[in-house]
C-alpha cells in the first residue's frame, strides 16, 4: 500500500489511507474485546458475562484516558514533524512515555485498592460483584502496559506510520483469542482467565511496540532548519513545557475519547438496578456500539493528525479540504452501520449468550442496537470536527462540547429510567453526540483555531 503524506497529498486520500489501519486496528482491539465476553458467556454463563460488564464500562474509561492521553502527545510530535523540529519532535516523545508511565501505574495502584468500592458504588448486583472484583483487580495490575501500548500507538501515528500499530493490534487479538480459549475454556479459569489473557497480549504487544519506536526515532537526523544544527546539545528527555502543552490538549482529549464510557460508567447503576439478565443484554449491546464507533473515532483522530502536521506547516487550507472530506468518509459508514445492525441485530446479540438465557437479555440487547443503528453519523460528525480543534489545539470550545454531551445523556438516564426503564439510557446517546457536533462545528465555522498554536519554532 503506498504511503500518503498528509502535507502533499490529496487530503482526502492521505486521510482515508491513514485512517484505515487505524480503523483495522481498532477493530482489532474491540474484536478481541468482543471475543471475551463472547467466550466467557458461552463457556462460563450469564452471570460472568454480566460481571465483565459491571466492569467494562469502568475499564473502558482507563482505555479512552489512555488514548486521549496519547493524543495529547501525538499533537504535539505531528506539529514539531511538520516543522521539522526533530530533535523537539524526540524530546516531545520521550516525555509523553515518561508521564503517562507514571500516571498508568498512580492509577492501577489506586484502582486495585479501590476496586469493590467502586463496584459497589456503581450498584453491581450482589451475585456477580466477586467475579467483577476478580476482573478490575487483574486488570488494574496490567494498566501501566495498556497505557503504554495506546501511547506507543499514537507516538507511531502521530509520525503518519499507522501501519504499525495495526499489525501490532492484529498479533496481540490473535494471541488473547487463543490465550482466552486455553484459559477459560482449556483451564477453566473463567473471568481470571479472560483478564489475564488480555493483560499478557498488551503487555507483550507494549514491549515490541516501545523496541520498534525507539528504532524508528534513530531515523530521524536533525532538522533541516538553521536552528537545529548537529552541535547542538543532544535531545532532552524531559521537557516541562511540552509536558503542559500535552496536558493542555490531552484533557480534553481525553474528555472526548471517553465519553461515551463516562456516560457509561455514570449510567451504570440504572442499568445495574434492573438485574443481572438485562445487564447481560446491555453489555452485549455495549460491545458492538463500540465496535461500530470504531471507524468514526479513527477519522477523528486521522483528523487529529492531519490538523496537527498542516497547521505545523503553515497549511490551514489544507486541513478544510480534509475536513470535507472526511465528512464524506464518516456518512459512508454510518449507512453501512445502520444498514448491518438493521438486518442483522438479532443474531448478534445471540452470538453472545448461551441457550437458556433470560428472555430480558435477549430483549435489551436487540432493542439497544436496533435503536442506536440510525444514529451512528452523529459520533462520526462530532468526532472529525473535534479533530480539528483538536489537531489545532483550540481546546476549550472544544472541552464545553463534551461536558454538554457528558452532561445530556447522565441526565436523560437519571431522569427517564423510571418512565422509559432501560431504554433511557440509550435514549440519551445520539442526544448527547448531536448536540456536542453543533457545539463544536459552530466553532470549527468562525475559523478561530487555525490561528492557535501550541509548538515553540525556536530551537532551545
């Protein structure tokens, strides 16, 4: 496949062919996602299934955190690249690993001495909250490498190689599949299984993927501009006022990555407090709505990239008709989404509960997807105008979107479950997507962010 540069090439080719991989790649990681609730409710029943979903909307969180951490690196390596900054385009990269290592293992310790109070302050229902314990506990021991994977991830896309990480996602899905089959079906591990399986496959992904980059940032000479110059000093490890400029974009970021599981995680006790059976239902449903957000979140975060390295550039023309663009990429797959989850709902909701099940789990996962199938052009829309604030690091029209989005679906979910039952929860999703897309396109429209800038030109 040919490489497309994002600073020459047709935007809307540089962007499709930079965003495929890492749609492959995250669909990848959902699958294997997918895979574990699909063999944990096949081989060790309902009430597990149930128990990795009291825990999956919270483990989803640290996931989304991880992701938008690494964009908030990635912005900043993508505007140093398209200046062609090298040597503060590494240094850019070496503090992104060392803060978020340090952050990932802050919050695994804390999570695996807070685990049941957290379960039980989402309202888990009693029969299951041990095996969900069991589930955060493993998990939680393993964060540091799933945070360094995602942002070893975004480093490699943020240097316009997403094919590394793709080929890296597809080893690690592989490997939990066949780890997930040998322990929970071969061993009989049940929920531990699952865990460890997919702590170990992003564990050994992570080392392989820090090796790789660490070789591909020797490539890489000193810029090509007066100021960096080969006497220079050698490149810093660590640089204070990157590290802000991260954190300046990676809230928000983060904001918007995790969203939809914030949401989520702050719902889950009105859907934990209608039972076990349709919090099995509702967990399938879960996993292919974010199966099938998959490609827009990587258009937004193709985006992302795409803003960052033009406006680095001095292109902000560019990044318009990338913009347009990827809006004809988005509405493609919200119809072919609608169209798959329309016709073929119920047997996917099958596909992840045993003969025998509760006629509720069945329901609430075929009323959940045949109801948000319509809906998917929303995210899609949100998610590639927030990449270009994003990308621009114009951040706070863009952070206001999200809360309003944050805040519409917990308050349609509170305020309707005892009127609508379960179907509040989903009620208030496209809501909530809607109305962060309006927030944020209005803004994208005054042409403001194309004149912030986040990188110092100058060279330390």
């Amino acid at each position: 496949m040919k490489k497309y540069s994002m600073l020459t090439d047709s935007p809307g080719k540089s962007l499709f062919f930079f965003a495929l991989p890492m749609i492959l790649g995250n669909l990848f990681q959902q699958f294997y996602s997918t895979v574990d609730s699909i063999i944990v409710g096949k081989f060790v029943g309902e009430a597990a299934l149930a128990a990795v979903g009291a825990s999956y909307s919270l483990t989803t969180v640290f996931i989304m955190i991880a992701i938008g951490g690494g964009i908030g690196a990635s912005v900043i390596t993508s505007q140093y690249l398209g200046a062609g900054l090298y040597r503060k385009m590494k240094t850019s990269v070496y503090t992104a690993l060392i803060s978020f290592l340090t952050v990932s293992i802050v919050l695994g310790t804390i999570g695996l001495f807070f685990s049941r109070t957290i379960l039980t302050a989402l309202n888990t229902p009693e029969n299951i909250l041990a095996d969900a314990m069991l589930y955060l506990k493993i998990y939680f021991a393993g964060l540091p490498f799933l945070f360094m994977y995602n942002i070893l991830s975004s480093v490699f896309n943020a240097l316009g190689n997403s094919r590394t990480p793709l080929y890296l996602l597809i080893f690690s899905s592989l490997l939990n599949i066949v780890l997930d089959l040998v322990l929970v079906r071969g061993f009989g591990l049940g929920i531990a299984g699952a865990a460890g399986a997919t702590v170990f496959a992003q564990g050994l992904s992570a080392l392989i993927s820090f090796c790789l980059l660490m070789k591909s940032l020797k490539t890489y000479e000193s810029g090509k501009t007066g100021s960096e110059m080969p006497d220079k000093p050698r490149t810093a490890l660590f640089d204070v006022q990157m590290l802000g400029n991260m954190i300046k974009v990676a809230i928000p970021s983060m904001l918007q990555q995790s969203i939809v599981s914030i949401g989520m995680l702050l719902v889950q006790s009105v859907v934990n407090g209608f039972g076990s059976s349709v919090l099995a239902g509702y967990t399938a449903g879960m996993r292919i709505e974010s199966i099938c957000i998959v490609p827009m979140i990587a258009s937004g975060n193709a985006v992302s990239t795409f803003t960052a390295q033009n406006l680095g550039a001095g292109a902000p023309s560019r990044v318009k008709e990338g913009y347009r663009a990827a809006v004809k990429m988005v509405a493609a797959f919200a119809v072919m989404i609608c169209l798959t989850l329309t016709l073929f709902h119920e047997s996917i909701i099958r596909s992840f509960l045993e003969e025998g099940s509760e006629a509720a789990a069945f329901e609430t996962g075929n009323a959940y997807l045949s109801f948000i199938g319509f809906f998917f052009v929303f995210i899609g829309l949100k998610a590639i105008t927030d990449g270009v604030l994003r990308g621009a690091g114009d951040v706070l029209v863009f952070t206001l979107a999200n809360l309003v989005n944050l805040g519409i679906r917990v308050t349609i979910a509170f305020a309707f479950a005892s009127i609508w039952g379960v179907k509040a929860v989903w009620i208030a999703v496209p809501v909530g997507w809607a109305s962060n897309y309006l927030i944020s396109f209005i803004r994208y429209l005054s042409g403001k962010w194309s004149r912030k800038k986040l990188i110092r030109m100058e060279e330390s």
